[in-house]
C-alpha cells in the first residue's frame, strides 16, 4: 500500500514536472493559425517568447494562479523595436473568448506609416497608449474586437516641422461602430476640440473646431485653406 502510494507520488511529480517545463515550440502549430509569417519560439509555455523579423521580441508570462480561477491570464510584452513597444494582460475563460485589459505602450507615426503607405501622414507624433481594454467575443484576433475603450495621448506632434504640443484621444468601440474625442493640452499650438465617429457602415466623419495659437501655424492653415471649424466626411474602404 506504501509503494502503491510513493509511486502515485511520483508519476503525479513527473507529469507536473513535465507540464511546468513544456516547451513553448509545442505551441507552433496553433500560433500559426494567427501568424501569417516566419517566426521562432523560445522558453516554455508558461514563460517564452516569440521573434520575428517583423518585430524584436514578443514575451509572455502565464499567472500559474489565475487557472484556479477557471481562467488564463498573460502578461504580454511586445518589443516591436528600440521606440515602439506594447504591454497587456490577455485573459481568456470558458464565457469570454478573450480580453486584453490594461493595454499600455508607445507607437511611433514613422512606424504606423507602413501599413498605409498610400496614405502619406502629414502629422507625426509618439502616440503613447495611456490605458486601453479590447474583448473578442466571437473571433480572435487579427479581428476586430467586438469591444473597446481606451485613451491615447499623441506627444510631440508636427505638422509640416511645426511643433505642435500634445494631444489626447479617447475612444470606445461597440457594435462595429467608434466613438472619440480629440483635445489639446494647454501647452498646444492649436486648440483642439474635435469629434471623431467611425459608423458600422465605415463612415468616418471628423467635426469641431481647430484654432492656430501662432501666426505661423495662421499663416499655415491660410495657405492649405485649413478651416478653423472642421467638418470631414469619408467613406473608409479598409
């Protein structure tokens, strides 16, 4: 009865030991139903990482705790390159398919710049995640969320080598549809006040008023026949 018991001891040991230490490239063949590219895996599944030529390093950090919850959650850390990076914590469970809560970290215009390239930007900027959630209830990402809410702060802004100031934008997104308000800071070149929507149907429309502090940025607005009251109308094709 004593060996029946030491030897139950120490298959459940070995099993554990087993799963503590599972290899994260065990997890491939499921990321690359998510991962269109080329990428490698190091570490374990509950602390590894992932690279890519499209990004330095993407970490996480599985809470051993949270799964007496009847729940995953990750720390994500995502090193895009020396000035853009992003953090989250990813929950999923058996009633919610997924949740990216305290979404945090810098992006660069430069860096966004590629995914529209036919789109040049004439603003640049550090757009610092301030804190945002986004849930999936039905399909993962690359989806779109069905869900969001966030604010964002666009810093050292630049408009044709003009600088700016810094700005803020926050935002929530239901029913395929967004909602957001833009705002200056008191130390801007240009008061802001503007509202943006995205309708279910792609519409974006832009509405409010801009008003230049210095006579450069008049003189500017003057000469591209910028409007002081905006109000923008367009049908997104993405």
């Amino acid at each position: 009865m004593r060996i029946s018991r030491i030897w139950t001891i120490l298959i459940a040991a070995l099993v554990f030991f087993l799963i503590a230490n599972a290899p994260a490239q065990i997890l491939k063949p499921y990321l690359k139903n998510s991962i269109n590219f080329p990428f490698t895996l190091s570490g374990t599944i509950w602390n590894g990482s992932v690279q890519s030529k499209y990004f330095n390093k993407a970490s996480w950090q599985v809470n051993a705790l949270s799964l007496l919850l009847l729940k995953i959650s990750i720390d994500i850390k995502v090193e895009i390159d020396s000035k853009n990076e992003l953090n989250a914590n990813a929950e999923m469970s058996p009633f919610n398919k997924l949740e990216l809560n305290n979404i945090n970290g810098v992006l660069t215009t430069q860096y966004l710049q590629q995914f529209i390239p036919n789109t040049p930007f004439l603003l640049s900027s550090n757009i610092n995640i301030v804190q945002t959630n986004a849930k999936w209830s039905s399909q993962l990402p690359p989806n779109t969320p069905s869900e969001a809410e966030g604010s964002l702060m666009l810093e050292k802004v630049n408009f044709l080598g003009e600088k700016l100031g810094d700005y803020s934008f926050n935002f929530s997104y239901l029913d395929q549809a967004l909602n957001g308000d833009i705002s200056s800071s008191i130390s801007s070149s240009v008061d802001s006040n503007l509202k943006v929507t995205i309708s279910s149907k792609k519409v974006l429309t832009i509405s409010g008023e801009i008003l230049p502090k210095t006579l450069v940025l008049q003189s500017i607005f003057k000469e591209l026949n910028i409007s002081p009251s905006i109000s923008y109308r367009h049908q997104l094709s993405y």
